[in-house]
C-alpha cells in the first residue's frame, strides 16, 4: 500500500530526472522574480544608451511665412496707399546639442520678400543665408552633459549588479531547497529500508510464535513498531513533496512535469580562512559593491547640484552671411574665417535674489552623499559578519558531519550485532528494535549532517559574493 502511494506521489506521468545543475538552470531561464530584475537590468543599459544619444546630430527644415500689411502715405515712396509685403523664409539646420551643456548648428536659409510697393528694384527679392549659432552656458549647468551620462552609466551598472545579487539569492535559495529535497527522499529511502527490517523482525517472531516457541503477545511490540515505520514513510513522503513543491515555486511554471533528484549529498572538506574569505568577498559581494556605487553616484550628483546651483551665466554668438552669389562654395569655406560675414555675440546673466532653492538642492544632495557613505560602511560591518557567521557555520557543519559518521558506524556494527545475537536466540525482538531505532536515527543524522554541510558551503558562497 505505501509504495502504491509512494509511487503515485514521485512516479507520476514518468518522473524526469532532475540534478542541482539542472535545476539552477531552469530556475535562471523561468523563475519570473529574476526575469523582472534582468528587465530592470536591459532598462539601465537602455538608459545609459539614451543619455549618450541625445548628443547626436539633429536636422531641422521648414519653412515659415510672415505677411505685414499697413496703409502709408508715403505714396511717393510705394506708389500705393496700402503696403503689403509678403516674407517667405525656408531653413535647414543641422544642429547638436553639447555634452558642455550648449548646442550648435549650421543654418542654411533661403528668405523670399516679394511686396505690391511698385519702387522696389527686385520683386520678389532672394536672400539666401548661412549662418553658424553658438549657445553655451559658461556657469550654471557647465559640461552638465557630461555628468548626466556618467549618472546614466552608473545607473546601468547598478541594474546589472542588482541583476547579479538577485540571481546570487536565487541560486543560494535553488540550492537550499534542492538539498532539502534531496534529504526528504533520503528520508524516505532510510525509513522504508527501517521498515522492510522491521517486518523481518516481526517475521521471525511470528514464525516463532507459530513454533510454539514464544507467546502471540511477544509480537505485539513488532507490530506496533511496523505500523509507527509505516507513518513515518507517510510523512516523509509528505516532507518530500512540501520540499518539492518549494524547489517548484523557485524554479517557476513547470507544469505538467514530475521529477526526481539524480544528485547524491557528498561530504567534501573545504578549507577556507577569514582573511583569503573576507579578500575575495570585498571584490565580489555585489552588495558592497552596489553600495560603493551608490556612493560614485551621489559624487556626480552633488557636482551636478553645484552646477544648477551656480548663476546663471549664457553665452549667444551667430556669425552669419548673405554673401552668397555667384561663388557660394568660396563663401561658405570662408566662414570659419570671418570674412565677409555679419556677426552677433551676447551674454545674460541671471542671479536669484532672497532664498535660493537651487542652493538648498545642493546641501540635499550632500546629505545624500554622507548617507551613503554610510550605508557603504554599514554593508562593510555586515559582509564581514556573514562572512565570518558562514565560516563558522561551515566549521561546525563538517565537525557535526565527522560526529554523525562515526555514530552511524558504530549503530551499524552494534545492529548486526544485534541481529546475530537475535538468530542465536540471545536477546529478544524489543532489544533489535530498539538498536534499530538508534541505527536509524544515526542514518538519517548522518544524512542530514551532509546536507547541511552542502547548504553552509552554498550559504559561504552567497557570503563570498560567488
């Protein structure tokens, strides 16, 4: 009856086999957490890639038209009474904006005034135009640019080692839970191997029973003992399927299949001190370095803050030309020279007066920077404590394991002692079940020892940062 319900319980649809390496992979390719932080992730770089965009080049055409119409008495001037003029100006530009915090652009124009003033020379009348436009910040936000892709990029990086921790939990969780379940069978293979004992046990003793040899109520014992076997194999298989279904949740879907673990818990020694540990885990704890990121990161604020901060202080420069007749290519090379060109150039500067919020960002933003400088020192203290709490953990998990191996060699050996003494008639059915109880108890100890050891080895990694 119990391997009927053990079998419906993990064979199922045809069990699959299911190793941890297995299972780490499936939990990076399905588990929805880890999916959402690598989104976060492709979000940062997206990020990073838009800040440096938007310093590419922009072209600009268009047209524009502007009509003044207004009565004159100058009639001997216009030779009409009313005045209308009509200006047609068609642009293209090719403009950038400046990681100084400017822009500049090259101006093409053609501009068509055509009027009903019948003293005009030329109606309509074509100017076409080039011209070069400068507008620069030489105060306030100087080479903000600059600082707003380097934010960006920390910002990138930061999703990817958010990224890198989470998936870094995962595996510990996968790794935990996958050994937990690796114990729950082994669980149940140490109780059914109990219980075939046990009804061997009870066997022998109503083969007895039947001899004549010894009363029917000697067998009472073996029969409670099967039955207490039994539910222990019941709840085993259901500490099984519970570790099961938590490897399930971490993995994500995975309807439809049923698995069974292919890898066997090994004892392996690893010797491992504070210094090398807490050497390797400063480099590669994402937390800490999320947190010396951070601290990167309110740098480039602040700098950014003083730089709104500061007065308002803008440069306009234009250097135009019309001089384009016959010979528009010599005119246009001509215009980094200055020649032959009309040129405009000004500056405004703009100062708050009374209470500035621009300044009191500034002193926000160092704040924010003395804060995570200590959230910087604070993820320090704390790495160092796991670390050393994961090492220490390791220790007592491998002097636990030398513990739980021994005790099981000797239950073994004072078992079969037992049993020997059984066939010879020296001791009694009670006495066997009770040293097979020990013998179990140092078994699924032993096994239990095992795993615990892998889960501090997986707890130290998650500790190193690995």
């Amino acid at each position: 009856m119990i391997r009927l319900v053990l079998a419906a319980l993990v064979a199922a649809g045809g069990p699959q086999p299911l190793g941890l390496a297995e299972a780490l992979r499936l939990a990076y390719a399905r588990n929805p957490d880890l999916a959402a932080v690598d989104v976060d992730a492709q979000l940062g770089d997206l990020g990073a890639a838009q800040a440096a965009h938007r310093y590419g080049f922009v072209f600009e055409a268009g047209p524009s038209i502007r009509r003044r119409n207004k009565p004159t008495a100058q009639s001997f001037l216009t030779d009409t009474a009313t005045l209308d003029d009509w200006t047609q100006d068609y642009l293209v530009a090719l403009r950038q904006t400046l990681t100084t915090g400017g822009t500049w652009g090259l101006e093409l124009g053609n501009q068509t005034v055509s009027t009903n003033s019948k003293r005009v020379d030329f109606n309509p009348a074509f100017q076409p135009e080039v011209a070069l436009r400068l507008d620069q910040p030489l105060w306030r936000n100087l080479f903000a640019g600059n600082v707003l892709i380097d934010a960006a990029t920390l910002d990138a990086r930061t999703a990817r080692l958010r990224l890198v921790d989470r998936r870094a939990q995962l595996t510990l969780d996968v790794e935990t839970a996958y050994w937990d379940w690796v114990a729950a069978r082994e669980e149940i293979r140490v109780r059914e191997g109990s219980l075939a004992s046990v009804r061997a046990v009870l066997g022998a003793s109503q083969a007895k029973v039947r001899a004549g040899l010894i009363a029917p109520a000697e067998t009472i014992q073996a029969e409670a003992a099967v039955a207490i076997r039994e539910s222990d194999v019941l709840e085993a298989a259901r500490t099984s399927a519970i570790a099961e279904d938590r490897l399930r949740g971490l993995i994500g879907p995975s309807e439809g299949q049923t698995w069974t673990p292919t890898d066997r818990p090994t004892y392996r020694k690893l010797a491992l001190t504070g210094d090398v540990a807490w050497q390797r885990a400063d480099v590669t704890r994402p937390d800490l370095r999320l947190a010396r990121l951070d601290v990167e990161r309110q740098d480039l604020l602040v700098r950014q803050a003083e730089l709104l901060g500061k007065p308002q202080l803008d440069l306009t420069a234009r250097a135009n030309t019309t001089n384009l007749g016959p010979a528009f290519g010599q005119a246009v090379a001509a215009l980094p020279a200055f020649r032959y060109m009309d040129v405009q150039a000004g500056v405004v500067l703009s100062v708050p007066l009374g209470p500035n919020a621009l300044a009191d960002e500034v002193e926000k933003a160092r704040l924010r920077q003395v804060r995570a400088a200590a959230v910087r020192a604070s993820a320090e203290h704390n790495a160092k404590v796991a670390v050393r709490l994961a090492l220490r953990d390791l220790e007592l998990a491998a002097r636990r394991y030398e513990a739980t191996r021994l005790a099981r060699s000797l239950a073994d050996r004072s078992l079969a002692a037992e049993r020997k003494k059984l066939g010879a008639g020296m001791t009694t059915a009670f006495q066997v079940l009770v040293v097979q109880g020990n013998a179990d108890q140092a078994a699924l100890s032993e096994n239990r020892a095992v795993i615990q050891h892998l889960q501090a080895r997986a707890r130290l990694n998650r500790a190193l940062g690995d």
